[in-house]
C-alpha cells in the first residue's frame, strides 16, 4: 500500500508489530540476489498510482529523483532533443480553458507564464547569491536575454521598476516534512549522527548472517533465526567496548531471559519513545530506509529463499527490524546523555526541534529573494509591463503563480515534452516506412527465432543484411519452456523462466560417457580443491604469507598478461583448461514417462504432450506455422564479462536472469522429436521431415555464437548449417561493429572483424567497467510480423516480438503475449528509468568503488548499505523514456484485452506502459490515452533511406531517429 496521505498513516500507526513490518515491507527493493539479478519497476510499491504522480509521490517518500534534472532538459532544448513543437503539445494537452485568461489586467495567461517558463532555463539562485548579484554584477541592469532586451526596447529602468514591485511581495506558504526518527531530530539539534554507530556494527552481523560462503569465519549459532542468533551472541560477548554499547549487553541478557520474540522488542522500543505525536509505520518506514539495501534482502531471502546462491538462513524482516530499532535506541540514548545530561522522550525532541527556526506545516521564509529572481526573471521572459503589476495584489498573484509552477511541475512538463519527442520520431518513422511498402518476399533459405531483446534487433537487422533468404522471428528468450535447470557442473538447479512463473520441471545435464564424466569430475574436485585452498590461505597470516612468497611471483606474468593483453589471455587459459580438463559431450535429460510422478518437487523432465504444447504454443504465437525451412534456429542469449558483479543484469531477462542457451536447445530438441512432430500433425502445424531446428546461444558480451547438438544435425544439412554459420558470424561482426560506435574508446574508424575483436577484448578486459551496456538505450517495444519493421533501423532500442494478427482471430494469443512481454519489458524499462533519473538513490552509483560481499550484492567500500538498481556504467547513455509499446492490431481488441485482464490495464491505464495500436489493414496508428484511442496523424514525413545500417549509423555517437534501408527482400 503506499501512503497517500495523513489519514492513511495514522491508521496504518494502529497496526500491530508484525502487520507494520508486513506494510513497510512493500516500499524496500525487491532486487534478488547478484546471481538471479532480474529487472523490476524499482517503483513497484507505487503502481496503483498513475506514472508522473508515482515518481512525484516516491520522491517524497524514498528521497530519490522522479525525472532529469531541469539543467539537462535545457540541454536538450538546445541540442533539439525538444523541440518548439513538442512543448507547445504538452501545453495544449494539459491546460485547461481557463489556463488562456490573463492572470491579471495586462498581464500574460497561465499557458504565457508555463511556456516562457519551459522554454527558458533560469538558474536557480539562493537569497545570498541574489543580493550578491545586485550588489557586483547589475542585477537590475542586465537584461535576462536577448528576446527580452527587444521585448522593452532596451530600457533598463523598466527593470528596476520590476523590481521594485516585486520585492515587495511575499513568499506562498509552503509544507515541509517533520522527520519522526529520532536520529534525525539528534542530527539537526546537536550534528551527532547515530547511524555512524549502528550501521557498521549492523552491516557486519547482517553480511555474516546471509553470507553465502565468501566469509571465512562463519556465524556463530548457525540455524538460529537472525534475532536469537543475535541475542544469543552479543548476549554473551566480551568485546561490546564502545561506548555507546554499554548498555546493550544488559538489555539483550533482558530479552533472553524473558524469551521476548522480535515482536515484543519493537513494541517495546516504540512504546519507550512516548510520543503522542510519534507515527509508528513512518518512524519504522524511516528506519529501515536508512539502511534499505540490507533491510530489502533480509526481506528477500525471507521471501525467495530458493533464490539465494547457496544456502537460504532462516531469515525474516521482522528480526532484522528489531535489532536494527534496539541499536538505534542504544546509540540514540549515549547520545542525549552525553549532549543533554538524560534522555528525552520523543515529544520533548520535536518540541525543541519546533522551537529553533524549523518548523512543520506552514510557514513563510524570511528571506524569499530566491523566489522574487525567479518572478523577476519570469517576468521578463513574458514581457510583464511594471504598470502591470504595480498593485500588490497583482504582483502576489504573479509570484504565486511563478512559485506554483515549481521544480518537479516544470520537470513534469518537460520530460512529458521529452518523451512526446522521442514517440513522434518512432511513429513517423513507422508511417513513412510503411508507406514505402513491405519488401518483395523470396525463397527462404533458413528462419531464425531469438528473443526479444533490443540487443537482438541489431543482429536480427544485420543478419536480414547479410542474408536477404533469412528470416527472423523474436519470442521471449525462455521460449515457453519454463523449467529448473542443472547444468552439468552446476551445485543445484536454478530456474530459467520469468520470475513470475515457478517452474514444475527439472531438466539436467547429464554426460553422454559414464566413465569419461567420471575422470573430468575427479579432475574437477582436485582442481577446486586446489583453488579453495590458496583463495582462503591468502587471507590467513601463516599461509597467506607462504602463499604470496610462493606463488607471487608465478602470479606476476599472467596478471600483466591479462592486463596489456586481456584477449590473448582468455585464448591461452582455454587452450590450458582443454588441455588438463576436457569437456565431455552431453545431453538434456529431457523426456519422461506421464506415469512419472513429482519428485524433489519436481517432474523430471516433460511428456510427449507436454513438449507438443510448448512447440505449438510458440509456433502458432510467432506465426510459424508453415513453409519451414530446411533449418531453423533457435537462439538464445546470455553474456560473459570479466569482474562483473552484475553479470546477471547482463543476462536474459525472460529466463530470470540466466542464460537462454539451455531453454533453446531444449525447444530444438522438444520439435525435433518424432513424437512431438505427430501430435502436431493432428493439431494442424506439419513440420517436414527435411527440416531441423538447431538450439543455440549468442553471447551480447563479444558478440559470440555457440551452437548444440551439432553431431545431430542430418548429414543431408550440414552444408546449409555452414552457410549459416558463416552469415550468422558476419552478422555477429556488424553488430559488434555497430556497437563500438557506442564505446568512446573504441577506435573511430575500423572494419566489422577487427570490432569484433574489440569486443571480444572488452569482455575479458579485467578493468573494463563497461563490457556492454546491456539494455541502455531500450525505448520501444513492437509486436506484429517481422515484415512491418523490416528494413527499419531501430537503433538497437525495441524489443521485437513476433505475432501474426491473421492467425489469431480472438486475440487470445496476443493476450498471452502482452502478459508475458508487458510486465518483463517494463521491468527492464523502468529499472533503467529510475537508475538513470537517480544514480544515487534508486541506481548503485559507480562500479569503481563496488565490493561484492557475500555473493550477495554490492557495497561502497568495505561497509555500506547495499546498492540496489543500476550501475552508473550501464546507464549513462541511456534515455530515460517510458516504454512504446506498438502492437499491430486494432484498438477494438486492445481495449477488450485491458478490461479482462486488470493488471496489464492498470499498468498501461496508469501510464508505465505507452501503448499504440498500428493497424494490420491500414496502417493507421492510435495512442492509448486516458482511457481511449486517439489518433495519430504523424509529424514529419522525411525519414532517411540509406542502403544498409553500416551507412547510417557510422561515424555517429548519439542516438539515431529512424531510418529505411532499402533492398531488402524478406
């Protein structure tokens, strides 16, 4: 639930312990783990509330940004980034009738005051800096522009006049928040910050507690739930030496006496308080944001514990919760003793908060210079005459009206204009390709199938390049096989689905040579045996030292090998690695008898019926239902990277975060089965006998195809496989090549096989902070025929899921689609979004200073709170944008698909998804807003038309609007 207001908390302050830990719960992230990293509308907790007021409503909540700052839309006002027009289209759409009337005699209308306010950056200034600048720069002399200079004909007297009126006005009453933690009533009162206290020794019993086998020392208690395991410890210890822990060892003997549950304990401590005007849930909310990384995984791990890398500790919220509030309470009361001489309730520290120069709820500011430079400036960006508002009650009116129009509404209006620009650009490129018309179709060679993912765009565009008889379908990157999977050096299965989906099936990997497996596993043990043994000597005193004398120098030459020459590197380790441990040859134990029941929680394996209904399904979803090609592809994705914390976040989304290699070469394997190509005979969809489909894997990080089951490919394909091979590897080239266009470092002129080789350094460099930058720059999401969008150039921003609208009657399957593609790609969306609109609040900030702690997440340094969202790294060239998401179907069955299903039309109805309807008859466009279609009638016809994407895209840093490449058969 999110607090929408004063009536809301003081109702959620009545709960219980247990049920206020429960609500506060829903406002921590909700981000997994760094091996099942999965991206999520960091705003999850908000989504009942439309878009711009949830960022608006988060930002007074969590603290972070709701869009880019006003300085950075300026830049983009003169970069053309916003135009003239899409300001002017914002305004309309969002002023009223009344909006057009003077605000006063001679004076400009609201739309006057709100344009001149978009169009024009005024740097803010404090009352000191205004006083300043009347005093040594003329402030009252020199003209804010030169469009103002010609408005009064450059007579400066009417600027003092101005001035002078306007001075004389007061500031609005405005509100501020009262914070309710009691640390920060200490830290304004006195600077005395108890956070510096608690958190460190709170950080280091959280990370022992979770740790996932990094640490060498494990937590005492091991078993006991954090609270018991905390008071068990620290009940008994001989080291609580700090002064503010003095009293910690006698309370926490207190509770073990009394056996008081975590429940109990946070009872107390708010009860201790007394505070007639304490609110519980924000006083708790408070806490636990403080330090929300830590609290957020506490509250995962109790959650998805089937999510956690190795083991899952008995972990609940509600314990972490009540230590963090008791040492809080410790260090709050060392505090007021020694700066108070006693302890102070609650309300006696609001009352000597309220009794300095802060206050709550209404008050005016002293010095409102700040405001009076905004209106003054204003004012001569509107052309105000100083006759005009020599009444006082005219110039009230100005200045209120200038203060109403604040920071976050002008950054409301201005990101609306940002993203209108961004839409228009898309959807006339749309209109103008389709114009030109549907290429020519010709003889298929081969059919690909890839997810999705906007990085497969590219290569699905270059690949349509190099093989004119190809042609590209896009399904998520799990392909309907939503299963638990145990490859075959993995410890345990993970799941490789969407998130929302708990998988029944355990597919393993298994050794097709019983005794060969069993060399390479003893071979395997030794090794890690051996690798366990120096990582954890090294951090001995005794070993370590041995290790360092020892091995030191053995180390010294592969580290400057892998530093000057990372690529080099990876070539010679593997070489070495084939050498002493080869890999056997395997196989999927995919196929089960229906008589087999459940086991360990799974079914192991599928049935023929069900291997029918996954290959049917997302056959007839793409439209592949006949004409196969000799061979078809099935290619999934993942991405390696060298000292990559947030690998993951690199990975398929669609599989939870892992890779899809193994989802594809299962569905290749389910339609090859002779079985499974019977029951789809009943059902309508023949597949001929002369065609096989092969499972693979595209690696985003450099740009590498990896190919399986290739000894069971018909001899009969194995020349067309090889062709393919090598039109996939061009296609692998261009699309590093198009890629490098992004990296500043990467050299500004080189050809594809050399990009490729630039990636492929990237990926193993050790010191490479930006290996890819994964989904940055995702924008646009497409669902229709291929043939639509084909020869469009996308600039590698949309997801592109294949549908055939002819064989899908009802809409059903296309309800199944947005479903699926909708929540996922606005999770990735808005995950980017939020990392990049607030580096710091909702993103991780920079990698340089990351340290991994327990497998678990990532710190600043060696104890901070956890980072949560995205590095800055992944980020930095991303537009944020909500995602378009442009189906092609008509609007009659999109309104009928949101009302039945309330959840994707809360999403869309709220405004985190742009949703536009491209008719499959005429191409006609409409946008879904407030509640109906409106139509689009396109803004700029010219479009470029270039003769493949190299032409277009070279030489080119920045972001690319739509083109047409032409000669391109499908």
């Amino acid at each position: 639930m999110t607090p929408n207001s004063s009536g809301a908390i003081s109702k959620l302050d009545e709960l219980s312990a247990v049920e206020l830990v429960e609500r506060v719960s829903k406002l921590l992230p909700e981000q997994a783990p760094l091996n099942a990293f999965v991206h999520h509308n960091t705003l999850h907790a908000f989504e009942d509330l439309h878009f711009l007021d949830a960022v608006e409503r988060a930002s007074t909540v969590l603290g972070g940004e709701p869009y880019l700052s006003e300085e950075h839309y300026a830049q983009c006002l003169r970069e053309g980034r916003i135009s003239l027009e899409d300001i002017e289209a914002v305004l309309k759409d969002t002023c009223g009738e009344e909006d057009y009337c003077p605000l006063f005699d001679g004076g400009p209308s609201r739309y006057e005051l709100k344009f001149a306010r978009l169009m024009h950056y005024i740097q803010p200034k404090s009352s000191s800096a205004v006083l300043w600048s009347i005093q040594e720069q003329g402030l009252t002399k020199n003209f804010i522009s030169e469009e103002a200079r010609d408005l009064y004909r450059d007579d400066t007297q009417v600027l003092a006049k101005l001035w002078y009126h306007l001075q004389q006005t007061k500031e609005p009453v405005s509100k501020m928040r009262l914070s309710v933690r009691v640390r920060d009533l200490l830290w304004t009162l006195c600077g005395r910050d108890s956070d510096r206290y608690v958190h460190p020794f709170l950080i280091r019993f959280t990370a022992a507690f979770l740790d996932q086998g990094i640490g060498y020392w494990k937590i005492p208690f091991e078993g006991q739930n954090f609270f018991d395991a905390f008071v068990e410890l620290y009940s008994k210890a001989l080291y609580l030496n700090a002064p503010w822990q003095k009293g910690l060892k006698q309370r926490l003997s207190e509770i073990r006496a009394q056996r008081l549950s975590s429940a109990e304990v946070i009872e107390q401590v708010l009860s201790r308080l007394q505070g007639e005007h304490l609110k519980r849930y924000e006083f708790l909310l408070d806490t636990l944001l403080s330090l929300r990384g830590w609290a957020g995984m506490m509250r995962q791990a109790e959650l998805r514990p089937d999510r956690m890398p190795c083991h899952a500790p008995p972990a609940r919220l509600i314990d972490y919760a009540a230590i963090q509030l008791l040492l809080d309470e410790c260090a709050t009361n060392f505090i007021m003793n020694e700066e108070f001489g006693r302890l102070l309730s609650h309300s006696e520290l609001r009352e000597r908060f309220l009794k300095g120069e802060h206050s709550e709820g209404d008050y005016t500011n002293k010095e409102n210079l700040s405001l009076q430079h905004e209106a003054y400036c204003t004012a001569q960006l509107c052309g105000v005459q100083p006759d005009s508002i020599r009444s006082p009650r005219a110039a009230q009116v100005f200045v209120s009206e200038v203060a109403a129009f604040g920071a976050i509404a002008r950054r409301r209006l201005l990101h609306l204009a940002y993203e209108h620009h961004h839409r228009c650009e898309v959807l006339d490129g749309l209109l103008t390709h389709y114009r030109l018309g549907a290429p020519k179709e010709v003889r298929t060679d081969f059919q690909a199938v890839f997810c999705i993912d906007d990085r497969e765009e590219s290569l699905r565009r270059h690949l349509e390049e190099v093989a004119p008889c190809s042609q590209t379908y896009g399904y998520a990157g799990f392909f309907g096989v939503a299963m638990s999977y145990q490859g075959l050096d993995d410890i345990h299965a993970t799941p490789l689905c969407p998130v929302a989906i708990t998988p029944q099936h355990l597919v393993r990997e298994v050794s097709c040579e019983d005794s060969f497996y069993a060399k390479y596993k003893k071979k395997k043990r030794l090794l890690a045996a051996q690798t366990y043994a120096v990582f954890v000597g090294s951090k001995t005193l005794v070993r370590g030292t041995l290790v360092s004398q020892v091995l030191g120098l053995l180390a010294f030459l592969p580290l400057v090998l892998r530093c000057v020459a990372p690529r080099t590197y990876r070539g010679l380790v593997h070489l070495l690695g084939r050498a002493v441990l080869q890999m056997p040859k395997t196989k999927l134990l995919l196929e089960r008898s229906p008589e087999d029941g459940k086991r360990d929680g799974y079914f192991h394996g599928y049935t023929i019926e069900e291997m029918s209904g996954i290959v049917r399904q997302m056959l007839t979803a793409i439209g592949l239902t006949k004409e196969f090609s000799p061979i078809v592809i099935v290619a999934g994705h993942g991405s390696c990277s060298l000292n990559n914390p947030h690998k993951a976040a690199y990975d398929c989304g669609a599989t939870g975060g892992g890779k899809g290699g193994p989802n594809a070469r299962a569905f290749a394997l389910m339609a090859n089965h002779p079985e499974v190509r019977k029951v789809l005979k009943h059902g309508g969809i023949e597949i001929p006998e002369t065609t096989w489909f092969v499972g693979a894997c595209h690696n985003t990080g450099d740009d590498s195809m990896a190919y399986y089951d290739e000894d069971r490919i018909p001899e009969a394909l194995i020349r067309s496989f090889e062709a393919i091979q090598t039109s996939l590897l061009q296609a692998c080239m261009l699309d590093a090549h198009e890629r490098c266009r992004r990296f500043k470092l990467a050299p500004a002129k080189m050809t594809a096989r050399r990009a490729l080789k630039h990636v492929e350094q990237r990926a193993n460099d050790l010191a490479q902070p930006r290996p890819e930058y994964g989904h940055a720059t995702n924008a646009i999401c497409l669902v229709g025929r291929r043939r639509t969008t084909r020869g469009l150039f996308l600039d590698r921003r949309a997801f592109l899921v294949s549908y055939d609208p002819d064989q899908d009657e009802t809409g059903a399957i296309l309800a199944g689609l947005l479903l699926s593609v909708g929540p996922v790609g606005a999770g990735i969306n808005l995950e980017y979004y939020f990392s990049t609109v607030d580096p710091l609040k909702y993103g991780a900030g920079s990698k340089l200073p990351h340290n991994v702690t327990g497998l678990l997440g990532v710190m600043d340094g060696h104890a901070s709170d956890l980072r949560t969202g995205l590095p800055r790294q992944m980020v930095e060239i991303h537009e944020p944008v909500r995602l378009l998401t442009i189906v092609e179907r008509e609007p009659e069955t999109l309104i009928e698909i949101l009302e039945k299903h309330k959840g994707l039309g809360d999403l869309i109805g709220n405004g985190w998804i742009q949703l536009v309807s491209l008719s499959p008859k005429t191409g006609a466009i409409e946008i879904f807003q407030r509640g109906q279609f409106v139509p689009y009638c396109g803004h700029r016809e010219n479009m470029p038309c270039v003769s493949s994407s190299l032409e277009y895209y070279e030489s080119h840093l920045e972001h690319l609007p739509c083109a047409h490449i032409e000669h391109h058969p499908s």
